[in-house]
C-alpha cells in the first residue's frame, strides 16, 4: 500500500521556510506605519543633537525698563540692610535692649532692675537694691496736641517748668503737715541721632524735689507740728518726638546717689530714641 501524505496548508509551508532560513518573514510596511517610523526617527535625532545645532536660539535680551528695576530693588535692599545694621546696636555689659515697635521707642536698661506692671506709664522699671531709684517712659495721648519738635514746648528752660509743675502735680498729697520743695537744677537742648541715623532733638532737664512732713499732723500751732525731710530725690527727664507725639524718659534716684549713679543715667538716657512707627502694621491708628 501506498503511504498516505499529509498536505499543510500553504501559510504553514511558508513559516516553516522561513525559519529554516533563519529569521521570521515580517510583512512589509504600510505607506502609513512607514512615514510614522521616520517622523519618530527624525524627533529622536533633532532631541540628541546638541543645542548649537539643533536650532540658533537667541538670547534673551533685557530691556531697559527690567533692567531699571532690578538696579533700584539692588539698592534698595542694600540701603535696607545698611539701616537695619546701622539701627542695630548691642548694650554695654550689665544693660539689657528694649523695644517698643508699638510705639515707637528704644533704650537700654539696667540688666537686674525689674519691671513694674501696672503703674500707669508706658513702662516702668526700678532697681531692687535701691527704691527710690527707677525710670519709667510715658508718651503724650495721640489725640491731644501734635508735636512736630520738642521745641514746640519752648525753651528749654519753659519746657523744664512744665515738667515741673506736672511732677509737683503727681506728687500731691492729702495728708496734713505736708511741704515740697522744688528747682530746676539744669535744661538744656541735647542733639542725639535718631533710629535712622539722622540728628535728632532732646530736652534734658533736671530737678530736685524735697518732701517734708510732721509726725502729729493734729498739733495746735506750728511748734507742735515739727516737719522732718521725708526724702530728697533728683529727677532727670529726657524729652524726644515722634510720631507727632511727646515722648519722656524719667529717671530718678536719691539725692545722696545723685553722683554715683550718673554712669547709669547717661547710658539709659543716651539710647533712648523715639522712632517713627509704620501705622500699616497697626489695627487701629495712632492719629
């Protein structure tokens, strides 16, 4: 009998030539397919070519007006930073930095004097070893008269006496059998540098205030009535302006400490400067 063949289909035949031939026939590329290869093709090319040549790009160029304002923000953050290094200034050892942005001010304080609340003032500071020595800073109210220099106080002499009468005032007493005794030992017109560096004027003035009282405040007549010196105390006011208003640093120490204690003074009374206060930054205006 005859063997029996097997006929493959003609693909299969095809497949099998194919592989014998090493490789697998792949069928021929359409038009489409073909112009999507040499688009990929082209991009990757253009992508790996270096940036001279893949296009003469230009520069870009700045303009006058971008250049003038680069140049004024440059100097304006140097003058800004020349004022914040120039307003900056460390204590002397033993004094302590306050700051006041609110309202506008800036000393130096003893290091180990305390912080009084409540004593009606802006602030108010006392040294512990010593009470009769303190200084305090109050500030004018900013709906009362507006103040362009201290000047507009007068003289500094009329200026001295107004502060007077207002100390006198503060001092009052309701008890029987008491007297005060009061001078102006100096007023004078200091000029100092304002938080900006620019001149900036200040009223010293000095007094002296005694206070004297009886023991038997119901004695009959003058001779059952003896006054004895109570406390004899030197007061030093320092008077700026700012923000339309007036600023008064006050120190006070005993008569007897007057000398001893100038040291100290001089330097709370150097750095006290009232500065001017940006009202943006405030919920409520000054004036």
């Amino acid at each position: 009998s005859r063997p029996v063949r097997t006929f493959r289909p003609i693909a299969s035949m095809a497949f099998s030539l194919c592989v014998a031939a090493g490789g697998v026939a792949r069928a021929a590329p359409s038009r489409r397919s073909a112009s999507r290869s040499a688009s990929r093709r082209s991009h990757i090319t253009r992508c790996a070519e270096p940036i001279s040549r893949r296009s003469d790009s230009v520069a870009p160029r700045v303009t006058r007006r971008a250049f003038g304002a680069g140049a004024a923000l440059l100097a304006t953050g140097i003058e800004s930073s020349t004022k914040a290094a120039r307003a900056f200034e460390r204590p002397p050892p033993g004094y302590r930095p306050f700051n006041d942005t609110i309202d506008g001010y800036k000393l130096f304080r003893p290091d180990d004097w305390i912080e009084v609340k409540g004593s009606g003032n802006d602030v108010f500071f006392r040294n512990p070893a010593s009470a009769e020595e303190n200084l305090f800073v109050s500030i004018s109210s900013p709906s009362s008269t507006k103040f362009a220099s201290v000047r507009d106080l007068g003289s500094p002499e009329e200026a001295a006496r107004k502060v007077l009468e207002q100390t006198l005032t503060e001092f009052m007493s309701t008890r029987l059998g008491v007297r005060r005794t009061s001078e102006v030992v100096s007023a004078v017109e200091r000029e100092g540098k304002g938080a900006d560096g620019e001149p900036m004027l200040f009223y010293e003035c000095v007094f002296r205030v005694a206070s004297y009282a009886t023991k038997n405040q119901y004695g009959l007549t003058e001779a059952d009535r003896p006054q004895v010196l109570e406390w004899d105390r030197v007061l030093c006011s320092t008077l700026g302006v700012a923000n339309k208003r007036l600023y008064e640093l006050r120190t006070q120490c005993a008569a007897e400490d007057f000398e001893k204690t100038e040291a100290t003074r001089r330097v709370v009374r150097e750095s006290f400067v009232p500065f001017e206060v940006d009202q943006s930054n405030l919920s409520f205006p000054l004036f």
